[in-house]
C-alpha cells in the first residue's frame, strides 16, 4: 500500500506572538493609592512640625517621583515593542519588516526587545529564536515577564524535539501567578505535554483536568490538550486511550498528528507507528492512496 501524505506542520507548534506582557502598568486605582499615601504621610509630617522629619519625607518623595518617571518610561516602550508585534502578524512581509525594527533599535539588546525578536523568529526558525532568547538569562527579565519567557522557550524546546530542555523550563512556571491567570488555559496544555514526555505523565493527566477553556481561542487550546493528552497517555502505558485522542485529532483535521510523526518532533518511534497507523486509517490518507493509485 501507497504511504500516506504526510501531514503539514500543524499550527500548535507555533508559540503565540501576543508579545511580551506590559510589566506593572501605572493604572488610575493605583495611582490614586500612591497619590493619598504621598499626600497622607506629607499631612502627618507636617503636623509634627519636625524639619528634618520633612527633609527625610520629601527624599522619599522625590525618589517616588523619579521611579515613577522611570516606570512609565519603561512602559512606554514595552507598549509601542507589543504594537509592533501585534502589527506583525498580518503578513510574512510584516514580520520580517517588524523584526527588521526590532534589531535596529538602539534597544534591541534589552531583555523586552529580545524576547519580541524571539517570538518573531519562532515562526520561521525556532532553534535561532531559542538560541537568541537564550542570550539573556531569565532573572534579567522584568519579573511579570519571566513566566511568558520561560513559556515560549517551553514551546520553542519542544518544537525542535529538546524535551529535557522544555522540562526545566516548564518547571519555572507559576501557573497560579493571579498577574497572568488569562494564559493558564494555554500555559497548562503546553507545561503538560513537557510533563508528559519527561517522565511526569500522571501529573500531566492532572493538570490537563483542571484546564477550563476560556471564551477566546478554545479551540486552540482544546487541541493543544489534546496533544498533551496523547503524549500522556502513552507515556502512562495506556495505548489504546492515546490511539483514541489521536483519532479524535485527526477528526478535528489529520495535520494535527504531524506532532507525532514528523522527524523534528521527536517523538517515541511506538507513538510515531501508532500514529501513522491512525493517520492510514483516516478518510482523508485513504483518498490520498487511491489518487495515488490511479495516477500510476
């Protein structure tokens, strides 16, 4: 019998280019909280009538007013950095055109500008976007940041089949972090296929049940699950489960097992049997055979 076609790069390998997260952002409620405590605090040391209490009060405040400075700053540029990126997915011209930005920047050295430069690369080349993404260690990142760094680089490991890479870094997310709880959904799929094919399958299978998919992009998720799930079920011995989710993949669209058969997935050669087995028996490879068949 003719092979079947092989599936094209299925889209859950891609890590998501939603940019980096806007770290601390200076909101009115907060703003309003510092303004009262600035004013309160003058308040009381005015009416002590100590004038060295004032001086030490209006250091403090002049250094409140430089970190504040400095903060919005900062976020102003991580803000035009996600605009830029958002702009990026229109096109391939446009990606190329925003990377382009990004590297001739008098910032593109910064640990934002990095990560951006990372999540553009990934889509064409994910081992240069691991390789340049690896240049900055993760505590440089702003501390809001480090779990969408160490999630993309659990993507961009797993993409190029470093498992064991795609661990350690998973192992970094704190995914109860309140700050991010919108990307759980997704960040728990991907930690979970990590868990899964480094040994952990039982606590990948738990942390899959507790993802509860949000109104936007459930579908993306629910695929990537399912993924995890079949790395999960077989690595816990259970076949003919991870035989079913692969079918209810290739139901969904057969590019989909392209995670398991193709080379630079590195999946286990039983997985990859087992889903080219499943990837034979689907409507859409048989058509290919027959085709196949008669044009010869």
């Amino acid at each position: 019998m003719a092979e079947p076609k092989q599936p094209d790069e299925p889209a859950t390998t891609k890590p998501d280019k939603t940019g980096p997260a806007v770290v601390g952002g200076m909101n009115r409620k907060r703003m309003l909280w510092i303004g009262g405590i600035t004013a309160a605090v003058w308040a009381f040391a005015i009416n002590t009538g100590s004038t060295v209490f004032m001086i030490i009060v209006g250091v403090l405040t002049l250094a409140l007013i430089a970190v504040l400075l400095y903060s919005f700053r900062v976020l102003g540029k991580q803000r035009k950095v996600v605009a830029l990126l958002q702009g990026s997915t229109a096109s391939p011209e446009a990606r190329r055109d925003a990377l382009a930005a990004l590297s001739d920047s008098k910032d593109s050295g910064s640990p934002t500008h990095i990560f951006a430069r990372s999540q553009l690369l990934a889509a064409d080349d994910p081992a240069a976007a691991l390789k340049l993404l690896d240049t900055v260690e993760l505590k440089a990142f702003p501390p809001a940041m480090q779990d969408d760094v160490s999630l993309l680089k659990v993507q961009l490991c797993l993409g190029i089949g470093r498992t064991a890479e795609a661990r350690k870094s998973a192992d970094l997310i704190n995914l109860a972090n309140p700050g991010r709880a919108e990307i759980r959904p997704m960040a728990s799929a991907i930690v979970a296929e990590a868990w899964a094919r480094t040994g952990k399958s039982k606590e990948a299978l738990a942390l899959l049940d507790s993802i509860e998919l949000p109104p936007d992009n459930a579908e993306q998720i629910a695929i990537q699950a399912r993924v995890a799930r079949v790395f999960a079920r077989f690595a816990a011995g259970q076949r003919g489960a991870a035989r079913n989710e692969l079918g209810a993949l290739a139901k969904t669209d057969p590019n989909h097992l392209g995670r398991f058969v193709m080379p630079q997935f590195r999946a286990h050669p039983e997985l990859q049997k087992l889903a080219r087995s499943v990837l034979q028996g689907h409507p859409s490879a048989r058509q290919h055979v027959k085709s196949h068949t008669q044009k010869r």
